[in-house]
C-alpha cells in the first residue's frame, strides 16, 4: 500500500498501466513491419557482395520515396478516425479507412512508376554505380506489389489503433514476419529467382499480412459499428482526407530524409568507409530506440483524438503527461545501457576497433539526441491526434532543412567535427523541434477538428464499442481527471 502510494504521487498509476499496454502491442508491431526487409537483406547477403550492396540500396530508396510516404499518408487517420471515434462517430471510421485506402492506392501507382525506372533515377541523377543500380533496379519491380500491401496495412493499423484494438495487429505482423522468414530462404536458396526472390518475398508477406487483417475486420464482432462494408459515401470526402494525408507524409518524411541525407554525407568526408559506418551505426541506434518508445508515441495520439473527439480536452492533457513521464523513464533506462555498454553494442556492428572507439566518442551526442526524440515523439503524438499536421510540418520543416541540415554539414566540413558535427547537427534540429513542439503543445487551445457526423451515430446504447477496451476513461475517473493540477 505504502508503495503503490508513493508511486501514484509520481504518475497515475490506473493510466499507465493502460498505456503501458497498449504501447506494448504497438512496439511488436513496428518492430515486426521493420524486420521484412532486413531480412531479405540478411538473405541476399550471403548470394555476394553486389547482391547485398544493391538490396541495401534499394530499401533505402524505397523507405525514401515509399515506404516512408505511405506511413505519413496512413498517419492521418489518428486524427479522423479518433476523433470520430471519440465523438461515437462510429460510421466515419470505415468512411475514412476506405477514403485513406483510395488515397494511397492512387499514390502506390505514381510510386510504382518511378520504382520501374530506377536503374536511370539513381544512375544519371544521384551518380550510383551502375552495375549496383542495375541490380537495384530489379530489386525495386520486384517490390511494387508490396507498396500497394504496405499502404492498406498502414491504413487499417490506424483504423484499429485509434479504437484501442491492437493485439490483433501483433499477430497479423509477427505471423506473417514468420511465413517471410521461411518463404525467402526458400526463394532465394532453392529456386531460380535467387537474388528476385528477396523483393518478391517481401512483397508476398506484405499481402499475407493485409489478407489476414482484413479477415479480422470484416468478421470481428467488435468493429461492426466501425465497419459497416464499403461504401460510395467515401469517394465523397477524398479532398478532405488527402489534405491532411499529404501534411501528414510531408510531417514524417521530412524526419526520415533528414536521417538518410546524414548517411549521403557521411561518405564525402575523409575516411568515408569509417564515417559511414559510423553514421550508420549511430542511426541504427536511434532508430531502435525510438521503435522502443514509438508504442507510447502512439498511445498519446490515440488518447488525444479520443478524447479531444469526446469533447474532453483536460483528460487529454492529463493522459499526455502521464505518457511523458513514461517516456523519460523508459529512456532513462536505456541511455544507461548505452552508456554502459556502448563498446559491447558496437561490437555487433563492427569488430574493427577504429570504428568502436569513434562510436565511443559519439555516444555522449547520441544519449542527447535519443532524450529529446523521447520527447519529441510524445509531443508529435498529440499534434497527431489533434490534427495540427500542417504546424507541425512547417516546425518539421525549419527544423531540419533550416538548421539541422545547414550546421552539420558546417560542423562537418567547415570546422572539421567530420562524423560527430554530423551528430551534433543532428542534435540541433531535433532540439529545435522539440522546443517548438513543446510551445505549441503549451499555447494552442486543445480542441476537436470540425468532423462531419452521423445522425444514426446518436444512438449510443449498450454496446461492446462502449466498454472501453483500455483507453477510455469512465466519465466518473474523467470528472476526478479535470480537477487534478496540470503539472
């Protein structure tokens, strides 16, 4: 008693538990979705050296120009579908997942297109090697299927995470990751495709998990007030959903070049082999840790649609802060990880020692830059879910274009800092977002977007929808909630 007490004077105890356990789920999920890829690459690695150089290629430029697009398209159903779902507007939910689905179905085919010419994108335009371009080339047909399966699966994720189903997405991401597993081995070892058959797996799994997603929508008992089958009506509010989506993917996108153009100029500077490698490694490490915090990331978007949508802007800002507060924690303990055994980490990268002990001289950098992308994410998680994209890529913007991009490359070149002033830029944009999330978050009135309503969405009887799966907060705890102190 006595220490569920003084634990509850820190951080409410009911809240984060329920965030806790939905940010769990997500984690599996992301981390599930992230290994696709790599391990194809794993794979192709062992055919040759040229194989595993143009498969690295090309899922860098497919996360440039895809896969990174279609997850900032899918990011605006955390808005509209959690609003709507906060207001028991439950009918706009599978409105918009049709009307988000039709989007990036449109965007997958402008996206194929330049996936089929990619041997002369990369060659004339970014000066690859052409026999690596080639080879990537081929890599990138054989992935077109899976941007068309990666868009819808992005868009029913949200469709689910914003109702607080998300178990079913760990099982439809881990089970397929499985099958992948086994079906490119089998391709790439035992058939003609060989180096095709990486891609191509890729791309089947992709499907497999959209099939098996799709399955549990349409027969899931639960979701028969959100999923009432498809409808002409979504055509309807098409301009609606894209001119969020595109602040959406311009929101995440920019985040995501701003990492791959550190990679680009790592291999200008002197002893590139050994900056490169350290770059790498270096995002590598920041990429796992916010895939560790991205589940409370998403939790905080869904608390804050739901809630905004319901009308209880309080509530949202309660259950934000409780997520923070989760999130400096969980980082707390893995920057004394890193900071403990940083060598031991580097040497799963790497066994030469000049480039262990360069990343040992960067991780003071990395352990700042991994504390404000905790908070970073927590704060982009309640632009999310209160619709404030197009801000937000406007701060995106100035952030790393305007200052992180300008000081590295200065540190880097002008002030010869080489991989650490990389770092160090990295460092100032990411700062310079957080701070600017942080006075947003701070002044800007909390509300609900102007959705369009459902008069058949009045009827709130007794269903499973209203026996909140975690995140809703009763009205009585939401009443208690309004009167606790905004620290």
């Amino acid at each position: 008693m006595a220490k569920e007490g003084w634990l509850s004077r820190i951080v409410d105890v009911v809240e984060a538990k329920r965030q806790v356990m939905f940010a769990l789920p997500m984690v599996l999920t992301n981390v599930s979705n992230y290994m696709f890829p790599l391990v194809s690459v794993m794979f192709v690695g062992h055919i040759g050296e040229l194989e595993l150089a143009a498969s690295t290629l090309a899922n860098s430029w497919a996360g440039v120009t895809g896969f990174a697009f279609m997850t900032g398209l899918s990011v605006a159903l955390e808005t509209l579908c959690g609003q709507a779902y906060g207001a028991k507007n439950y009918k706009m939910l599978g409105i918009y997942l049709q009307t988000s689905c039709i989007i990036s179905t449109l965007f997958s085919i402008i996206i194929s297109i330049m996936w089929w010419y990619t041997q002369p994108i990369l060659v004339i335009l970014l000066h690859q090697n052409p026999n690596v371009s080639k080879q990537a080339s081929i890599y990138m047909r054989h992935l077109i299927p899976g941007i068309f399966a990666f868009g819808i699966f992005q868009n029913i994720m949200r469709f689910l995470q914003t109702q607080s189903l998300v178990w079913p997405l760990v099982v439809c991401s881990t089970l397929p990751l499985l099958f992948h597993v086994g079906l490119v081995y089998f391709l790439v070892r035992f058939t003609s495709l060989g180096f095709r058959g990486a891609p191509l797996a890729i791309s089947i799994s992709l499907w497999v998990s959209v099939l098996m997603i799709l399955v549990y929508v349409i027969c899931a008992r639960t979701l028969r007030k959100t999923w009432t089958g498809l409808s002409k009506e979504s055509f309807g509010y098409v301009l609606v959903n894209l001119k969020l989506a595109l602040a959406s993917a311009a929101m995440i996108c920019l985040e995501y070049w701003a990492f791959e153009f550190l990679i680009l100029v790592a291999g200008l500077l002197p002893n590139s082999e050994t900056s490169t490698s350290v770059v790498a490694m270096c995002i590598g490490t920041q990429s796992i840790a916010y895939n560790i915090t991205y589940g409370l990331s998403a939790a905080t978007s869904t608390r804050v649609s739901n809630e905004l949508g319901a009308m209880r802007p309080d509530v949202a800002k309660h259950a934000m802060k409780v997520t923070m507060k989760l999130s400096i924690a969980l980082t707390t303990i893995m920057l004394l990880a890193l900071g403990i055994w940083h060598k031991n980490w580097a040497h799963l990268f790497s066994d030469n020692i000049n480039i262990i002990n360069s990343f040992a001289s960067i991780t003071p950098f990395i352990c700042i830059s991994i504390s404000l992308d905790s908070i970073q994410g927590v704060l982009s998680g309640v632009s999310r879910g209160s619709g404030w994209q197009n801000l937000t890529t406007f701060i995106n913007l100035s952030s790393y274009i305007g200052i992180c991009i300008p000081v590295a490359c200065l540190l880097a070149f002008k002030l010869q800092f080489h991989a650490k002033g990389l770092w160090v830029g990295l460092i100032c944009g990411i700062g310079s977002q957080t701070m600017a999330l942080f006075l947003v978050t701070y002044f800007k009135k909390w509300s609900a977007l102007d959705l369009p309503n459902y008069d058949d969405t009045q009827n709130h009887g007794s269903t499973e929808l209203e026996q909140v799966r975690f995140l809703h907060i009763e009205e009585e705890d939401a009443q208690t909630i309004e009167k606790l102190p905004l620290i």
